[in-house]
C-alpha cells in the first residue's frame, strides 16, 4: 500500500460545515455514483414509476395471500420540551443523522413507509416522471390538531396521515399509541403523547401500549433484517420497555390480528422446548407429550411472515419441477463444452434445475454472461435482472449485445412491475424461460416473494452474487439460507478478482486485511487523528490528489463512509465537497445545477443522480437517464446530495476510484461486511482516509456479518426433500 500523494499547495480549503436546508433520506439501498443526463430510451418506463408499479404489485399479492389463509383475522411553530425532542428524533431519522432504535443490532437505515402507488399509464420516454402525491390536505389538517392537542409537533402531520390513512385523525383519538407507526417516534415520545391526550386514563399497563410496543418492536427487528423474533427475546426487550406483562402484551397483539405466531420444528440435538403463545400457527395441544416437541415459537408481523411464506412456496416449486426442455441434453453438453471453467458447471446446472445459486466477486459476472449468451443462442427468451440501474448498467456493458442481438440486462423493478423486460404472459407470469438475477444478496423477502410467484412453470432461475457483502436493507436473507440449506446446486466462481485490489478485497473476506504490494498506487492509505482532518483530506483526495496522481476525475470518484450523521458522515462530507466542486447558494433546498445527488423515490431504494434545475414545478433531476421531477415539499425527504454514500447506498456500484472515509468515532458501525463491500467498490483506485487506528483489523477479523432470524430454511424443509 502507499501513502497519498502530497496535495497540491492551493488544495488546502477548510471544511465547510452543512448549511441549514441539507436534505436528507433514511432510505438505503444499492445505489450511489453518478448518473447521465440523456432522456429515457424509448418504450422504457422510468426507475421512480417501475418501483412503484412493483411495491402494488407485491401489495396486491398479499392482499391474496391473505385471503388464502384459513379464516380471517380479526380484527410547526417554535416548539420545546417533548415536542421538540419528538420533532427531533423523527427528523434525525428521516434525515439518517442517526438510525432507528438499535433494539435488535444495528439495524440498516430506517425505511419511512410511503403512500398506496398507482401505477400511471405509460409515459412518452422523454417525459419526466413525479413523485407519488402525499395525503389529502384535510386529512393533514385533522391530524395536526390533534397533534398539537397532544403537544407533539405539528410538522410530523403530513407523514402521519401518510402512515395512518383515511380516518387517521380518529385513529389518534381512539389509540394514541398509534404515533409510534411514525418513522422516528419512540415509545417514551408516544407515552407523553398519550397522556396529553389521555389523561388519567393513560397508564404502563394500557393494552394499547403494550400492542404499539410490541408491533414497534417488530419493526425495529425487520429494519435489522430479521424477519420474525423469537418470543423469548421479544417478551424479555418488552419488559425492558417497561410493558407490566409481556406475555399478555403478545397475546393482545395476536389476538387484534397485528402479528402472527409459528413454531418451526427444531432439529438441534438438545434443543429444549418452548410454550406457545396463543395461536401460533403448527400448534398440537391434544395428545400426551405434545407439549414436549422441541419447536422455536416465533411472532412476526403479517407483511414479512406471508411473503416469507410465499417466497418458500415459490423456490420449491422451481426446486421440484423439471426446467421446460428447450434444447437437447446434447445442445446444453455442447454449449458447456465450448465455455471454460466453472462457467461450463453453470450451464450444465442450469440446463437440468430450476432454481441454480451461483457465487463469486466482480470478475465472477462473465460467468452468468457466458450463460445467458448459450441460452439465448438455445432459443431460451433468457434475461438478467439487477435491484437497481447501477447494477444494470454494470452488467450491460459486460454482456455486450443489444437486446436486439441477444439478452439483456434491466432492473428487478421493472421486470416485476412489467414496466422493463418481456412483459407478462397470458397468465400473468413474467414471459421468459431464464432470468438471471444479479447481486442476489440485496434479495429482501418482500420482493423475493413477487418474484418467485412471478416466474412461469418451468423456468430456470438463476441468484448469483458475492455473499460476503452486506446483506439486504430489507427483512430476511435469501441468499445466505439458500446457501445454508442446500435446496439446489451451488456454483462457486474459481475466477479471483485481480490486481491488488482484488487481492486485499479477497483477503478481507476470509477475515484477513494484509499488506498488499500496490505499485500503481491502486490503494493508498491516509491516516488522519479526527473528523475534521477526515473530512479536510477526502477533500483534497476528490479534488485534486486523485485527478493528479491517478488520472481519475472527480465525478468518477465515489466517496463512502459509515453514517450519515457525525463530524464525518455523509453529510457533513457532502456540504464540504459541494463548497469546492459545485459551490452556490442553495437556493433550493439547499441544491444548485450540477449537484450530485442521491435519490429515493420509495423505501429502501436510492438513485444516483445529478440536479438539472429548479422551478414551479419541483427539483429536476437526472437519474440513471431518467428524467425525473421531485415537487418542492418532497425533497427534503427524498434527495440527499451524492458525492458522499454509505457502503449500503453503495451496494452494486462500482467506481474507478473510491475514498472509504473512516473516522475514529464510527468504528463501531464497522464489520468485516461492512469494510468488503466499501472496499469492493473500487475497479482502479482506492483511498482510505483512516482514523480508526486498530478498529479496522479488528472489524475484519472479529465482527462477522449480525445474524437475523428468517423462517425461510423452515418453511423449504418440508416442501424440498434436500432441504437441511
């Protein structure tokens, strides 16, 4: 490794500490960099509307799930005090200056949740697309009487009418604990809310609180990825949260239909059994020694156990079935024959098994590309899919061919949606025989679940991706238990990622950050002693000492750091690169023309950008070729300047050189996850601005990846006889 080259005697500005207006978004996601400033290709249906089309989609999907089930279940102004530190917290979160409560682990950036989507019609490409309308303006004024009857903050009126729909002005009045669904909000916020509202009638033992807690609770385990709790854990974090007794807390909950309970059968030798709570589903109360069954009695929201449920469903019946016989054995064997190494194990496994994991780093993508390039030559209708442009972009220019000439690479977005790829067929499913998805990892249940169900009796899929790096922003982990479990073949890359980058990336992954012999400066540390010394030198690094030593621009340098709050976070970073590359007034929402910027256009999704101009009309912004129209009141929650992301942000990405800022009071956010992805995002060049002394070594040797509670091996046992 070498040092970094001196800067340049003129480079010595000071960092600039965020101007008031910064905007910023909780949402995390695989996405970051830059994005072209060209007009949609034609018959291509925008990232923003093909999010949105696919989050109805998936609700729909649920609706049905539901249905399926047996039976029904049933049923500001200047502020201070406890308004301000409720104005506060939620808007910390909505900001990412901090994450949501780390009840359960550090959990991904908090996802706000958005309103029901329409799918529009389709629009002429080079039309920019809108943001999706907030609530209507008299739900917005009830709910913020009422919340200013409660003493909460008026501000928070949009975003809980958002959550709480139609009726929510009464809601409040008839459960004030209901605040908690708010983004940011936590119990002891909620508690004074309710007692101003309340009065001698609000208590710790109200079975609301204890039914508010108990959901909130779960929601804080989903945004660290777990897709249920154990209720064990969930009774003793409860009684932490000062419910009177938690037990009945659960059983309340159960019984209103807010969460669902199971037991999976467990098959650790010495497992001990556990009591059920009331409902859960499996259970055998009659017959002796019933009780005795070694199970693990999970209670997890609706949403996450359906689709978790769903998901399972789906890869079994890819698992059991006969892919559709197009091509010979012998067309397959010769097609195998003529690709070398372990892509040659990846078609002959894909020419006789629905469902094919396939794992690797960056270099391990031409693998899947030899792939789609037999199938398509068999005569499959063979595509691949990418969680965001990013990705897609990235594969696209590894593939090669048109879509006229061949396959093709298009986001998971708009292949679910309908909005990209082949469409659907006459049965709804997605019209194609193979579809490879890409950084497979970044797979959350949700959205696993809709493709599942989306894929027509015979076709092959295809998860390939690098399991060492951070897991999905979303509930479950997809990837990881499809490894675990065995359910179908593995094909593990033998292609090593090059150069020293490679080499250190690689040796990160094993739990190893060695010395690496770095003659083209591919990576270069920069020690610094605190924040603001991290922040003086990435500047210098972006602006000049990378340009100059490395022939890297700075629009092609991505800068990634653990949070976005702190003296060195995202966006104290952003305010002061902004002040050296594009420096103006900010005069809306704190953006000028040119900015970079990261965009979320829905939960856990976040666009690269750049700002285009302002008008009437909204902040205009181009994104991955997109046109895209953020209204004025939207932005603030859902535009982030860009030239600075977190790893997750980062996921799928990959720059020419990148700065990994990592300053002394963020090694707690570091894993060896973490450090992999950060690092991985470089293809030339990487800095390190390192102020962590002997976290980082101890990150990468001793903090493997959190582990999260899924039901997914469970719920495949029974269905897949391999299934472990």
């Amino acid at each position: 490794m070498s040092t970094e080259p001196e800067p340049a005697p003129e480079d010595t500005a000071e960092t600039v500490e965020p101007g008031p207006g910064t905007p910023g978004t909780a949402d995390a996601a695989s996405a970051g960099g830059e994005g072209g400033d060209a007009a949609a290709p034609a018959g291509q249906v925008s990232e923003t509307e093909a999010e949105l089309a696919a989050q109805r989609v998936e609700r729909e999907r649920i609706e049905r799930r539901k249905a399926e089930k047996q039976g029904p279940i049933e049923a500001g102004g200047k502020l201070s005090g406890t308004a301000a530190d409720l104005l506060a917290a939620v808007r910390a979160v909505e900001g990412g200056e901090k994450p949501a409560a780390t009840v359960f682990g550090d959990p991904a950036p908090a996802r706000r949740p958005a309103p029901e989507p329409v799918r529009p019609s389709r629009p002429a490409p080079a039309e920019p697309s809108a943001a999706p309308a907030g609530p209507p303006p008299e739900t917005v004024e009830a709910v913020r009487r009422v919340l200013a009857e409660g003493g909460a903050p008026e501000a928070l009126a949009p975003q809980t009418a958002a959550v709480l729909g139609e009726g929510a002005e009464e809601a409040l009045r008839a459960d004030p604990w209901h605040l908690l669904r708010v983004g940011g909000v936590r119990p002891e916020q909620a508690d004074g809310f309710a007692r101003a509202l309340l009065g001698a009638e609000c208590g710790p033992d109200d079975e609301r609180r204890g039914r508010a807690v108990t959901v909130w609770l779960l929601e804080q385990a989903a945004l660290a990825g777990h897709t249920a709790l154990e209720l064990a854990r969930l009774t003793a974090t409860l009684a932490q949260r000062g419910v009177p007794d938690p037990d009945a807390a659960v059983q309340s909950t159960l019984a209103e239909g807010e969460a669902l309970a199971f037991q999976d059968a467990l098959n650790e030798p010495g497992a001990r059994p556990e009591r059920a709570a009331g409902g859960a589903e499996g259970s055998d109360e009659e017959g002796e020694g019933a009780g005795e069954r070694p199970v693990r009695v999970l209670i997890g929201l609706e949403r996450y156990a359906l689709a978790e449920e769903s998901l399972a469903d789906g890869l079994a019946r890819l698992v059991n079935a006969a892919p559709k016989q197009d091509g010979s054995a012998a067309d397959w064997e010769r097609a195998a024959d003529s690709a070398q190494g372990s892509a040659a194990e990846l078609i002959r496994a894909v020419a006789g098994h629905g469902l094919v994991l396939h794992t690797g780093g960056e270099a391990s993508l031409a693998e899947p590309a030899a792939l789609l390039h037999a199938a398509y030559a068999l005569g499959l209708r063979a595509w691949a899919a990418a969680p965001g442009p990013l990705g897609r972009d990235r594969f696209a220019a590894l593939l090669g061919s048109p879509a006229a000439e061949g396959p093709a690479v298009v986001t998971l977005a708009g292949v679910l949606a309908g909005a990209e790829g082949p469409g659907r067929d006459a049965d709804g499913a997605v019209d194609l025989d193979l579809l490879v998805v890409l950084d497979a990892p970044q797979l959350d249940v949700e959205a696993g679940a809709l493709l599942a169900e989306s894929l027509p009796d015979g076709a092959r899929l295809v998860l390939a991706g690098d399991p060492a790096v951070l897991g999905s922003v979303g509930p479950g982990r997809i990837f990881a238990d499809l490894l675990a479990a065995g359910v179908c073949p593995q094909i593990a890359s033998r292609l090593p990622d090059p150069g020293p980058l490679g080499e250190l990336v690689s040796g990160i992954g094993i739990g190893e950050l060695g010395q690496v012999e770095a003659p083209g400066k591919e990576v270069v540390i920069v020690p610094v002693r605190e924040a603001g010394e991290a922040v003086h030198r990435t500047v210098q690094l972006v602006a000049d000492s990378v340009p100059r030593a490395i022939g890297v621009p700075a629009e092609e340098t991505q800068v990634i750091t653990p949070g976005h709050g702190g003296a060195a976070g995202t966006r104290a970073l952003n305010a002061a690169l902004k002040e050296r590359l594009n420096p103006g007034p900010g005069r809306f929402g704190g953006f000028d023309p040119g900015d970079r910027v990261a965009y979320s256009p829905a939960p856990g999704r976040t666009l690269p950008g750049r700002v285009v101009k302002a008008d009437a009309d909204g902040l205009h912004l181009s994104c991955g070729g997109e046109d895209v129209v953020v209204p004025k009141d939207r932005v603030e929650g859902s535009v982030r300047h860009g030239w600075a992301l977190t790893a997750h942000q980062a996921v799928g990405g990959r720059w020419p050189a990148v700065v990994v800022v990592l300053p002394g009071d963020a090694a707690q956010a570091l894993s060896r996850p973490w450090v992999y992805t950060a690092f991985g995002r470089a293809a030339r060049h990487l800095s390190v601005v390192h102020g962590m002394e002997q976290a980082l070594p101890r990150a990468v040797a001793e903090i493997p990846a959190k582990p999260r509670t899924t039901r997914l091996p469970a719920l495949l046992a029974p269905q897949v006889p391999t299934a472990g």
